[in-house]
C-alpha cells in the first residue's frame, strides 16, 4: 500500500552471559541496536526498567522535549516531541536518533521482557 508506514518492533532476548539483546523488525541499522543494547545495560533487572519507563513517562508528560535520562552506559535525550537522541558516554556507538514513539513502545517492551524473565 502506498504510503503506509510499517511501526517497528523490538524484541529482547538473554545471551549466554544474561545480558539483553535488541531486535528490530524491520531491520535497522546496527548502530541503533547497538545504542539501545548499551542504554538498556544499566537497566537490566525488570524493577530498574519499569523505573526507568515511569522517569521517561512522567518527563515525557511534564517537559514533551529538552530533558535527559541516563544510565550508566549511554543517555537518552528528548530533544522534540518526536526525536529521542541516543547519546554515547564511552565510545560504543555513534549518537544517533529514533522516533519518540518507536524509543517509547521499546521501553514498554523491554520493560515487559525483563518483567518474563523474572517470573
């Protein structure tokens, strides 16, 4: 169909050292997975990500852009209501943008990843 947009999906999965793995179909580009790989490996317990997405969410909700979350590894800048910046700390990737609704329904999804593999 001409004009229709396919919304991306990310899933998540456990290496053999139990550290999350993104995917993301249709494929994107691996800087990308990389840069969600190593924001999400300072969030990896299921609590440490349903705080993470309540930060986001409650920032998201009182600010729309202009506001920083970190983690350990790399930041995650709202620069406008449609634009999340993917901020490298330590040379693993190259800074790089997602759309705000993409980079949002990945949190609720890795959120719910690691809420699984918890149970």
């Amino acid at each position: 169909m001409a004009g229709s947009v396919v919304r991306a999906v990310w899933t998540f999965t456990l290496d053999e050292d139990e550290d999350w793995v993104p995917s993301r179909g249709p494929a994107g580009d691996e800087n990308l997975r990389r840069a969600v790989e190593t924001l999400l490996l300072g969030i990896a317990s299921a609590q440490a990500a349903q705080t993470y997405l309540a930060a986001w969410c409650a920032d998201s909700q009182r600010w729309e852009s202009g506001f920083t979350l970190a983690t350990a590894s790399a930041a995650a800048e709202r620069v406008s209501a449609g634009v999340v910046r993917l901020v490298d700390l330590y040379g693993q990737f190259e800074d790089c943008d997602i759309a705000a609704d993409e980079f949002d329904a990945m949190l609720q999804e890795y959120a719910a990843a690691t809420r699984a593999a918890e149970r």
